[in-house]
C-alpha cells in the first residue's frame, strides 16, 4: 500500500480510536460520575414526591408535567441500576465502548434533572362536580319558604340564613330541594357542601364529615384545633361555596370546627337547619320560618298520597279529617300515616285508626 494511503488511513482511523482510548482510560471515572447523576436524580425525584404527598391532601391533582417527569425520572434511574449492575463486572476489553455508552447516559441524566423544575407548581385543582344530588321527597306548598332561601342565597347581604321550624315540619327537604337547584345551576357556586348535625353534636365528626364532603380525609389529624386548622384551609381553597347544617341543635362555634366566618368577599354563605330559632339567631342567621300546613294542605296532601277514591266511602271523609288534624299539620306526618293506611277503605279501621292517635293525648 502506498506510504501516503497508509497515512491517510490511520489519520481517519486515530481520533475515534483516541476517544474510546479515553473511555477506556478513565471507565471507573465515568462509572462513578454516573452513580452520582444517578443519586442527585433520585433525591431530586424523592422531593418531589414527598411535597405532592402534603400537596395533594387539599383536593389537588398533579401536574400533568409533573407527572410525565416522574416517569422519566423513575425509567432512567432503572436504566443506570442495570448499567451499574452489568459494567462493573464487564469485559476489560469492552471499557472503551461501554464507557462511552456510560457518559452518554451520565448527559441524559443531566437533562432530565434540569427539566424537574416547576416553576407553575406541582398540583393544580381537581376537576370535579361541585356536589352530589341529594336524593329527596315533594316539596308540599313551601313555595314562599323557599323562594326567601334562594333570594338570600343569590344575594350578597346575608351571609348566613337559619331555617326553623318543628320537626317534621319539611325544613330538611326544602333544603334537598335547594342543594340540588344549586348544583343544577352551578354557576353561583364553586361547592355545594352538606352536613348532617343530629342531636347527639360531635365536633370531630362534624370535621371529618365536611372533609369527606371535600373529597379530602382528616383521620391523619388527632389533634381537634388541628383539624379545625386543616379543615379551614381545605375550605378557604373550595373559594364559593354554600355548607348546609342540617338538624342543628344548639349553637356550634364556627372556629372550633374549623369553618370560615362567611364574607361579602369570599362569597360564601351558611344555612342551618335547626327547630330553634334562638340557636339560628345566637349563630348570627337570617331567621327563615317554616309553618305547619292549613288544614286544607294537610289534607289534599293526605289524599294525594292514600287515594282521593276514599271520599266515595261514605261517612268516611270525616273520619279522615279527623285523623289528619291529629298530624298537626306536619308533612312528615301526614306523609307517613298516609301510606301506611294507602288502600284501606273499611270505615271501621280508619275509626281504630283514630282512637289510636287520640289515645296519647288522653294519657297526657
């Protein structure tokens, strides 16, 4: 071969050669510079997650981004740990070129750690419905009640609004009723948001219930005041939103549960539920109050739900005003006696029927 060829040819050969010289060379060099990429990748990743891990409690989901760079980052760091595994024992012949293929990798590293920053952050809102329908009965001749609701509740000059009146008296489903116009609409509200109070008032349930509500669970907080802490900051981030007590007793305080005094700025409103209409005032509530039905209420709603056949029995018709008046106007309780009696027509049960109502009022 010409001396001039010959010269040319080892001129090509020698820059690749001299490369994989130096990947040869310093192979434990480049090997050990990879373990370390490996280990600031991971700790950079384990942040990560640790702070969607608290981030995440506050009904948040994460960043899509965010999400997409963990998978890289996980994916990559199982990528070095089988390099790892498989160089150092490797051929002593095969250095050059596996070294190459480590410092390359040691490059990819380094960019998907640049890129696990979020300046946006790394969870944004869930989106979800802003509440679940309620399942409720008819509203009987509440139409004025609930009309005083709304407007209040659309409104900006009451913040809070106490809803009275006897149990059985249909406080509860105009409030269903409410609940689910609210949803229906949804564009008043970020969250409709109810709660069942009961006589028997537990406070730590009453959190936890509001943050179940949420989507959000408080069992990881012993302490009541931080719960109260937790549950406030879960509520100051829904923004606008409706919580509904429902059944409320005696007067809860608003900061030991947790619960943010509603504001014309924030605009969220308040509305209880309650038979006392010293515990709605003493909560700061606009008093709404609902009556008993007239007797005529009562009793188209008592027909509509036996029979209106039943008039045709004779002597009847008295007989079933009679016992409709022992309801005291009550829907509940009109409702209820209504369907266990649905169908009966012999005159001589409705007068038991009777008896049985007016005998507690003897015993009196």
């Amino acid at each position: 071969m010409d001396p001039a060829t010959i010269i040319e040819v080892i001129n090509w050969i020698a820059p690749p050669g001299c490369r994989y010289w130096k990947y040869h060379r310093k192979f434990n060099q480049f090997l050990s510079s990879l373990e370390s990429v490996r280990q600031d990748l991971s700790i950079r990743m384990e942040n990560i997650e640790l702070r969607l891990k608290v981030e995440l409690r506050y009904h948040k989901v994460p960043n899509k981004e965010v999400e997409s760079w963990l998978r890289k980052a996980k994916k990559i760091i199982e990528e070095i740990q089988r390099i790892e595994d498989k160089f150092s024992k490797g051929n002593y012949f095969l250095r050059g070129w596996r070294g190459k293929l480590v410092d390359e990798k040691i490059q990819e590293v380094k960019g998907v750690y640049d890129q696990g920053v979020f300046p946006d952050g790394l969870v944004i809102d869930a989106p979800d419905d802003i509440g679940l329908p309620l399942p409720t009965s008819e509203v009987v001749d509440e139409v004025s009640v609930k009309e005083k609701i709304w407007k209040h509740l659309i409104g900006d000059e009451v913040r809070k609004i106490g809803v009275c009146g006897m149990g059985g008296v249909g406080k509860t489903t105009i409030m269903k009723h409410i609940h689910n116009q609210l949803l229906e609409e949804g564009n008043k509200f970020d969250r409709v948001i109810w709660a069942t109070i009961s006589k028997e008032y537990d406070v730590v349930k009453l959190q936890q219930d509001i943050a179940t509500a949420l989507g959000e669970d408080l069992s990881e907080q012993n302490d009541k005041t931080t719960r109260a802490a937790v549950l406030q900051k879960m509520l100051k981030g829904k923004k606008r939103y409706v919580l509904i007590l429902d059944d409320v007793w005696k007067k809860i305080s608003l900061e030991e549960v947790g619960i943010p005094e509603p504001t014309v700025m924030d605009g969220c409103k308040l509305v209880l539920t309650t038979r006392s209409t010293e515990v709605a005032r003493s909560m700061g509530c606009e008093v709404i109050k609902v009556e008993p039905l007239s007797e005529m209420e009562a009793f188209n709603l008592f027909l509509s739900k036996v029979g209106f056949e039943l008039l045709h029995v004779p002597t009847l018709e008295s007989i079933l005003k009679l016992i409709v008046r022992q309801c005291g106007g009550l829907p509940l309780a009109v409702v209820t006696l209504a369907s266990s009696m649905r169908g009966e027509c012999d005159v001589h049960i409705w007068g038991n029927a009777l008896n049985e109502l007016k005998a507690p009022y003897r015993n009196c």
